[in-house]
C-alpha cells in the first residue's frame, strides 16, 4: 500500500509511519518543524519512505508538500490526517477564552486537513481511504467538558468534514471517517494517559482497510472500533 501520514514526527504519527514501514507499506511522512524519529527511519528504509515538510495551518507550504508528493505517486490508498494541536495554556473557561487563539487551532485541527485531502484529491480513487484523528472532545452527542472551547470546536468541525468528505469520495470510489484514538500517552495527552500510541496506530490502520472497502465510512468510532455520537 501507499499511505500518507500527516503530524509524522511524533505521536500517533510516527507510530503509524513504524507500522506501515513494517508492513512492506510505502510510506510519505508529512512533519510540521523537525524530522525527531523520521531521519533515522528514512536512513533504514530509504527507498520506501519519503518526508517532506508540510504546516497544515499554512496554504502554500501544504500545496507545495502536496505538489511534491503527487510527483512521486499517482495513488494513495490511505491519506491519515494526524496532525493537530491542543495548547495546554487554552484549556480555560470562556471568560479566559483567548478568540484569537481559538482561530488558529481551528485552523489547523480542522481546515489543516481538508488542505491536504484538496492537495491529494487526484491521488484518491476506488479503493481510497481518509482518516481524519478527531476526538471525543468532538462529538456534541457525549459532551461533558466544560471550556476548551478552540480545541472542542475545532474537532467537532473536522467531524462535519469527514462527513462531508466521505459524501464527495464516495463520488471516486473511495471512504473517509473520523477517528478518536483515545487519551494517548503523548506529549499532548501527558503521562498519565494510558493509551500507548502503536496501539492505537495498530487499531485505526485496522479500522483505515474497514473504510477502505466502503464498510465503514461516513462513520466516527474510536480506535477499537466502537461507534462515537456525533
């Protein structure tokens, strides 16, 4: 397969690009600032994995990311949108909502993916798949925070995107879901999170081959499979 893999460098990223590596998979590794794991990874797989760098919050570095990546393939079997970003420093109630801040995770969370999908788009065909790395903070259905209001927001709107985009694919034979990993042990979930992130790389790219066939798209779950609310 060929996958592309967005917020590479770390995290839940970089545990999907060790997987599909693995895997025998060919793999193109999008990094926001710094390379971490991926250098040494692209010394040991020189020839199947690709890394370029790509803010998703940035129109002209995605597009240029994109243009580089069309060159090299003219078909992506699984596009994973991982890159996103919760600010510690923003998780406080309205009166302390910064709204201006709020803008810029929402553009990143949510309208950093749909840059990459548009710079894929004539890469995804029958057979495709779009993973957008939502979270719970996202589904209006079980919403029990209270603030984190740029963060929620955003995540909620990456959720009508995968709805629309799973609509709009299914025009090229190909699916899209929202997916949360769970409270990962990552820099962003902290220390105490109990969710290592090749387990949940091991259950989404399960779920990503589900979509693939057009099984499962439209839909939101967790990384184990089980249905969110929207």
């Amino acid at each position: 397969m060929k996958v592309c893999i967005t917020g590479a460098a770390g995290g839940l990223g970089e545990a999907l690009v060790r997987l599909h590596l693995m895997q025998g998979d060919t793999v193109f590794a999008l990094y926001r600032r710094g390379k971490g794991a991926l250098g040494a990874l692209e010394a040991s797989y020189p020839q199947r994995l690709t890394t370029a760098a790509c803010d998703i919050a940035d129109t002209a570095e995605t597009e240029r990311a994109c243009a580089v990546l069309r060159g090299q393939t003219d078909r992506l079997d699984v596009l994973y949108n991982c890159a996103g970003i919760s600010p510690a420093e923003h998780r406080v109630p309205l009166e302390k909502t910064d709204f201006d801040a709020c803008l810029a995770i929402f553009n990143c969370n949510a309208l950093g993916a749909l840059r990459v999908v548009k710079g894929c788009l004539p890469l995804l065909g029958p057979g495709s798949a779009v993973i957008n790395v939502s979270s719970e903070a996202g589904s209006i259905g079980q919403c029990a925070r209270a603030g984190e209001y740029g963060y929620c927001m955003s995540k909620a709107a990456l959720n009508m995107a995968t709805r629309l985009l799973a609509n709009e694919a299914a025009k090229r034979g190909a699916g899209a879901a929202a997916v949360h990993p769970g409270w990962m042990h990552t820099p962003m979930g902290g220390p105490e999170a109990p969710v290592a992130p090749e387990d949940a790389a091991r259950g989404i790219a399960a779920l990503a081959l589900e979509v693939k066939t057009g099984a499962r798209t439209g839909l939101f779950f967790d990384y184990q499979g089980n249905p969110l609310p929207w």
